[in-house]
C-alpha cells in the first residue's frame, strides 16, 4: 500500500502512527519532496471524485482568489490545480493492496481494510 500526503500534516500524522500502531508497512510518499504523481491523479479522480479530492476546508484553498476557486468546476480543472497546488489535495490518499483507493483518514473504514491474519 501507499499513503500519499504531506509529512507535516496532522492528519497524515495520526494516520501513519495508527498503521504503525497496528504493524502495518506502507510506503510513504511525500507531495512536498516528492510532487504528485500526475500518472496517479486520473486513478483517484475516477475512484474517488474531484469533489472529495480537493480540499475545500484547508488553508491552501483559503488562500487562492475567488476566481482560481470559482474555476474549479471539474476533473479537468481540479486536476491543473491538484498539481499546481499539493497542499490541496485532502490527505491522505491510500492506496491500498487490493487497488481500493480513499481519501482521508476513517479509523473504522481503515479497520475493515486492514488483512486479517
């Protein structure tokens, strides 16, 4: 599995301590060392949607002026702005063992995921 985020970000934060916590290895890629993985954002827009993709509650949204936020009305918008912008990008995308891919970090949801042994 990847975990896909920012290494400073709280919520990247709690999820990799709860992996950690549960013995389970992932790797971890880093949006601000590494960039986004432009081959990968056309997986996530079709599992998940450009709606929960992007951030909307995040500092790095607030900041954009009204008319780059006004532009984002799609895929193909909320993909430019994806890899123009890392930080809004809603965190973390996992990409799981099975292909699954989510967004954000659901402790029940993970739970369920999790192989059982």
């Amino acid at each position: 599995m990847i975990l896909y985020g920012i290494a400073n970000c709280d919520t990247v934060k709690r999820a990799r301590a709860w992996l950690a916590g549960r013995g389970v290895a992932c790797e971890f890629h880093d949006f601000k060392k590494a960039g986004v993985p432009a081959r990968r954002i056309d997986a996530w827009l079709a599992a998940a949607g450009w709606q929960r993709l992007v951030n909307r509650q995040g500092h790095t949204w607030r900041k954009l002026d009204a008319a780059t936020q006004q532009a984002v009305v799609d895929a193909v918008s909320a993909r430019a702005l994806m890899l123009a912008h890392s930080s809004v990008i809603k965190r973390p995308v996992v990409e799981w063992g099975d292909g699954a891919i989510t967004v954000g970090f659901d402790a029940a949801d993970w739970e369920q995921r999790l192989p059982r042994v």
